[in-house]
C-alpha cells in the first residue's frame, strides 16, 4: 500500500493540492452599475444641498455656486425651488457618470 501525503492546513498553494478550494478573492472584480449609479446620484444631490445651505449662510459658498450654475439649468437663485430642481438635475448628473463609470470599469478590468 501506497501512503498518502498529508496535506498541510497551513499549505501556500491550496488550490494546487485541493482543487475544491477556491480562493477568496477572484482577480477579476465587476462593480454594480446600478449600485454605482445610485450612489453618485444620492452624493450629487446631497453635494448641492449642503453647498447652497452653505451659500445661503457664507461668502464663499455664494462663489461656489457661480462657479457651478453654468453646469445646470435651474440653479439660478438661491430660491427653494432653484435648490430643489438643481438637486433633481444633479441625481440624473450623478445617475449617469456612476452607470458609465461601472460600466467602463467591468469593461476595463
């Protein structure tokens, strides 16, 4: 009779000895497009609100807001419906950039 080897729990090439045995993490990652793009898209909305509760009470939160009112339609004021409508365009900014993103990564990676 022909001994068998005994394996090592503590073994450096696992998959080797015992092929049943995956390992954790598999090189290629994918990212959720879906997940992604709803992320961007609650941080955008959220990034215009803080900034024009910011504007409203500072200086320098009035100069942000010039600088980023040409990249939207409905922030033209300080107005609560200018806020909301520019967080609503910034969700569908954020919905965009996070799906192309994801995309571009599964496709890179």
């Amino acid at each position: 009779m022909v001994k068998k080897k005994k394996i090592s729990k503590f073994s450096k090439n696992v998959t080797r000895t015992n092929p049943s045995l995956k390992p954790l993490f598999t090189p290629s990652l994918r990212l959720s497009q879906f997940s992604l793009a709803y992320s961007f898209s609650i941080l955008c909305a959220l990034f215009i609100f803080i900034l024009s509760l910011t504007a409203k009470s500072t200086a320098y939160g009035q100069d942000a807001v010039k600088i980023i009112q040409p990249f939207f339609f409905t922030f033209t004021s300080l107005s609560a419906f200018s806020i909301i409508s520019a967080m609503a365009e910034a969700a569908i900014h954020g919905l965009i950039i996070g799906f192309l993103v994801a995309w571009l990564y599964n496709k890179l990676s």
